[in-house]
C-alpha cells in the first residue's frame, strides 16, 4: 500500500510538472493567474448586471473569495490541487443567477484576456477553460432534462433552449426562456 501511495503522489507531481511546463511555454506562471483574478474581478465589481450580484454574495469576503478563486485558476492551470471546494454547491441559491449573467460573464472574461494576456494562446487556453466551467456550472445550475421531454402534455413554449433544442418548457415560462439566452449557440 506504501507504494502504492509514493506512486501515486510521483504520479501527480509529473503532472503538475507537464501542466506548469505547458503553461510557461505560452506565458503563464502564478503571478498571471493573480493578475488575471485580480483584474477580472475588479471588473465584476464595476459591470452593472454582474456586479450587484457578485457583491451582495460577497460584500464583506472579497479577500477570502479572491484568494479561493486564485487557488481554483492555479488549480486548472497547473494541476497542483490548490482547490479543493464544490463549485456547484456555492452558485445554487445565488438571488439574482440569471442564464444570461453567464453571456456577461464569459464576455468580461474575453475582455480581461484580450487586456492582459501574455500571449494569444494564453488567452485561448483560458478561455477555452473557462467556456467549459461556464458551461458544466450552467447546466448543473439551470438544466433541467425533464422539461425537454416532447411527450409533456402541458404545452411547450417553443423557444429554442440549450444547445439549440427545442425548450419544452410550460407555455407559462416561455418569457424566461425567450430572455434568456444561450451563451452556447450551435
């Protein structure tokens, strides 16, 4: 079992090593994902429909939350397991979470790549990285197969929903599915 263990750890260390490696080959190192974190959120704060949001989760534990979300892009970044925390569970109940809060969002993000990325790739990795996030967070966050079922009897709104099917939402939500629109077009 000791080895087991020892392989393991050497096994995780490589990875971090390679992911580290590939990162300052396109110009990323730790003190980028600071300044990446730091700046975006500066901007989140000051972006009319995000920042409300973003503030009144967080007025008070900005410090904490910046530390937790440069632990979460090291993470991603050089697999070095600095995060450990449960993203689904800290965005559900959110007041305020809207779909379209994700279109912002992954915007924002672009705009803070485009101003401060080392290198075109360095921007496409990150966003790359972030348009796969986004997306895992919004379908555990909004998704709800069952209101895709063609056989529901209660009418549907006919909206196109996620992923460019056809939203078989009530008749009675097809105004939110109308505004609401999906940050991953076909």
């Amino acid at each position: 079992m000791d080895n087991t263990l020892t392989g393991r750890a050497a096994h995780m260390a490589e990875i971090g090593r390679k992911a580290e490696a590939a990162m300052a080959d396109i110009g990323v190192d730790a003190d980028f994902v600071d300044l990446l974190v730091e700046t975006f959120y500066q901007r989140i704060q000051a972006h009319p429909t995000l920042g409300p949001v973003f503030d009144a989760r967080l007025t008070g534990r900005w410090p904490d939350h910046m530390a937790k979300m440069k632990r979460f892009w090291s993470a991603i970044a050089f697999k070095n397991g600095a995060y450990g925390g449960k993203p689904v569970q800290a965005h559900t109940g959110i007041d305020g979470m809207q779909p379209a809060l994700f279109t912002d969002w992954l915007t924002l993000f672009s705009a803070t790549l485009d101003d401060i990325a080392p290198t075109p790739e360095a921007k496409a990795w990150f966003m790359t990285s972030a348009e796969r996030i986004a997306k895992s967070l919004f379908l555990s966050l909004f998704y709800n197969p069952a209101l895709e079922d063609p056989a529901r009897a209660d009418g549907v709104c006919g909206q196109t929903g996620l992923a460019g099917t056809l939203c078989h939402h009530p008749q009675r939500l097809a105004k939110a599915c109308a505004t609401n629109a999906n940050p991953w077009p076909q």
